[in-house]
C-alpha cells in the first residue's frame, strides 16, 4: 500500500480501504494505490491483490514460487479518501 503508510496514516489508509470493501490483508503492502475518474464522474480505486484459492490461501506466482500471486483490480470507491493519504488521482480518457 504505497501512499503514505508511515505509522500515522496507516490506521486511516487500512480503514479507508476497508469502508470501500477491500481487505487489506489481501493487497501487498508495496502495492500502488490510484483513484481513477472515469468520463461519467464515477471514482474507482485501482490497487494489486494477492491471488487466492476457494479456500482463502494465496497463490504462488506461476513464473517465481517465491512469490505469492497477484493481480491488478478496480473497486469502486464509495468513501473518498482522507487528504493526508494523499492517493494519486487520474481522469481516464
């Protein structure tokens, strides 16, 4: 979770992810965090998630067993985020 997880923002960015349903024990804790706003207005969070079976477990990266696997997701964000976190805003195309 790139933008700002110094110890004061972390409570605030781990909440703000989970009012728009992500679990944060599901993103990488390097993952990057963008909100992007579509031609129509609405905001959506772009982030990484691990990779996880119907049981709950992670996936190991095809391409490096080391690693667990990830994919990029979208979630629509219902709750804006605090400032401080200062999260990345872009207007797609």
């Amino acid at each position: 979770m790139t933008p700002s997880t110094t110890p004061p923002a972390l409570p605030a960015l781990l909440g703000w992810l989970r009012a728009n349903g992500i679990d944060p024990n599901c993103v990488p804790e390097e993952s990057p965090l963008s909100i992007s706003k579509t031609s129509d207005g609405q905001h959506l969070i772009n982030y990484t998630e691990f990779v996880r079976d119907q049981d709950g477990n992670a996936l190991l990266d095809a391409t490096d067993s080391a690693l667990c696997a990830r994919e990029k997701r979208i979630a629509p964000c219902v709750v804006e985020p605090d400032p401080e976190l200062r999260i990345p805003v872009a207007k797609l195309a």
